[in-house]
C-alpha cells in the first residue's frame, strides 16, 4: 500500500537549487524556464508520493519541449533518472543512463550529484565522471576557497568500546563534514565520493590511508587539505579524540588538536571543529558559531542510531538506513540531518 507521504524540506531545498542552477539562459524566455522549474517541482512532489509514473509523464513531457537550454534538460534528466531509479531494480540500467546523457551535454554545468540522489546514483555518477576525467570540475570561480576531504575516524577503543563505537567513527566523519560546509572559506569533499576513491584504489577495507597514499587521494578528489581523526576510549569514563589536517601537496601535517575527557563525543566534535578552525587561522563569524551549535544530534543515542543508518546507506539498503534514519529523529527531534535523510530515503523502502 502506498503511503502519501509529502517532502516539502527536500522539495523546497530541490526547487531553489533549480532555480540558481538549472534552466536558465540559452533561448528559452523566462516564462519558459519558469515553467520548467515549476514542472519539475511538480514531478518531485510526486516522486515523494510514491506516484512515480505520473511523475515520469511531466518529465517525458518536458523533454519534447521545444527550446530547452543545457540546464533545462540536465535538470529534466536528473528528475527523470531519480524518479527511474526508485521503480525498481529493473529500471536501474535505464536511470543510469538518464546519467549518462547528463554527462554527454556536460557534466559540469550543474554541480552534481545533489543531496536528493540516492546513494547508488551518486557512485554511478562518480564513476561515468571518472571514466570522462570530470570526476573534479573547475572552480574558477572561488580561487581562494580551499577543498577539504574528511575521511572517516579510525576506531582505536578496545574491548566492548570497539564494537559499540565502531559505526559511530563514521558518523564523526558525516557531523565534521556538515560542520565544516558551514564555514564559507572552505569547500568539504562528499564523503560518498570519498568512499568510491577508496573503493577504487582497493583502500577502503584496509581504511589505510596514511600520509604515502593521502597526496594521491586527495589529489583525485581535488582537496588541498586532508582530515584525519581518531577515537580512543579504554574505560567508561573516558575517551580521547585527536585530528589532524594533512597539506596534500607537501604531505605534511599543519595541524593537530586532541581532546579528552567524558565520552560524549558529540560535545567533542563541537569543540575540535572550532579548535581546528583557529589553528588553520579560519575566521568565524558569530553566524557560523551559531550555526555549528545548531547542527548535529544533542543526543549520543541518536548520533549511533543515525551512524548506523550512514552504514545501511553505504551498502543501499534504504529501507534499513530509512529506519535507523527515522529512529535517530526519533530520539532527538531536533536532529534536522536526521530527518531530512528520512525524506530522502522515504520513497525508496518500497
């Protein structure tokens, strides 16, 4: 039985991107690429239905428009392989290569993948942009502004800590990279497109990448700057938690913070942030502040629940992500990340 569940957070979030970078420009007029911003609103309200025929219509309609520009049928497209790929396992091959025709007009035109993309989408746009050598798009627009690649935290604890912490290192990585993207001088590398590097360079089993191997990886992502963390907790009371930022081009370290202390690793990573921040003379402004306080779980038990979900995620298991997704909100409502996956995720349980 279907259920009308509707996603106005992504739906607004989706729209607004469409509007700053999709149809727009060439010889289409306003009222045009109006119409297709609107349309296309329309299939994704749909989408978040479950009504994904009807969705699909809108999009085939569109496509026999006359005068689209680049965008327009880009953005047409990623609806359309969006909407595909949640009809089954059977439509996957055709969504894909609703990718695969975004590559061919450019595959840097809009900056993709967006956060509305399931995780199987995004590997497969990673690899059709590897294969064209686009996997990183220029950036000539903000020169000044470095890229960083957080990968996700090495688990050191012992005993029942490891076990009981082991999916927690990987949200760790997921909370500095959001906190991180709030800080305008710096531009976070996907952590998915992080993981895909790794799986092609066999390294993601191993989680072994040290300084040898960093200056190739992050050369691969585009990054300038590379984070390493780690947690360590031997006894109930206590934990310890260091990072540090590795200079691609030199392969050395610039800076290392280290806390210790009780293991809420959620207050931890607050506070790494904004000290990782001062030691790479990073500015930031009283908004910022206010908005690294505001992001991520207060609750430890929806932070696990929500890295759990990460782990489901990664291996496309969507009603699974889904539910811990849903239990991690559940635990702390104000856990916006949280629910805006749950919306992302939603559509494809089945």
């Amino acid at each position: 039985m279907k259920t009308n569940l509707k996603l106005p957070g992504i739906l607004c979030v989706f729209c607004l991107s469409l509007a700053v970078f999709g149809p727009a420009g060439g010889t289409a007029s306003a009222q045009e690429a109006v119409d297709v911003v609107g349309k296309l609103a329309e299939a994704i309200d749909l989408y978040s239905s479950l009504e994904f025929d009807k969705g699909l219509e809108i999009t085939n309609a569109l496509l026999k428009q006359e005068n689209l520009t680049p965008r327009d049928s880009i953005a047409i497209y990623e609806v359309k392989s969006i909407i595909t790929y949640a009809k089954g396992e059977e439509f996957k091959r055709k969504s894909f290569g609703f990718l695969e025709k975004i590559s061919d007009i450019g595959p840097c035109i809009i900056n993709y993948p967006r956060d509305i993309w399931p995780t199987e989408l995004r590997d497969q746009w990673y690899k059709i942009t590897k294969a064209k050598e686009m996997l990183v798009c220029p950036d000539e627009d903000e020169p000044d502004i470095q890229t960083v690649a957080i990968m996700e935290f090495d688990n050191y604890s012992v005993g029942k800590y490891q076990e009981e912490l082991g999916y927690l290192a990987k949200g760790l990585a997921d909370f500095f990279e959001h906190d991180f993207s709030k800080i305008s001088s710096l531009k976070v590398v996907e952590r998915d497109k992080i993981d895909y590097i790794l799986k092609e360079l066999e390294l993601q089993e191993s989680g072994k990448v040290d300084k040898a191997t960093a200056a190739r990886v992050g050369k691969m992502l585009g990054a300038q700057l590379m984070i390493f963390g780690s947690i360590t907790q031997l006894e109930s009371k206590s934990t310890r938690m260091i990072v540090r930022v590795i200079k691609v081009e030199t392969s050395e370290i610039i800076a290392s913070v280290e806390k210790e202390g009780k293991p809420d690793y959620i207050v931890l990573e607050k506070e790494l942030v904004k000290e990782l921040a001062e030691h790479l003379d990073i500015m930031l402004t009283d908004e910022t502040k206010t908005a690294l306080e505001e992001s991520g779980p207060e609750s430890m038990d929806a932070a696990k629940l929500y890295s759990k979900g990460l782990d489901y995620m990664d291996k496309y298991d969507y009603a699974k992500a889904y539910e811990y997704f849903k239990l991690a909100y559940e635990k702390d409502a104000g856990f916006t990340e949280a629910k805006r996956k749950m919306e992302i995720y939603r559509p494809l349980v089945g």
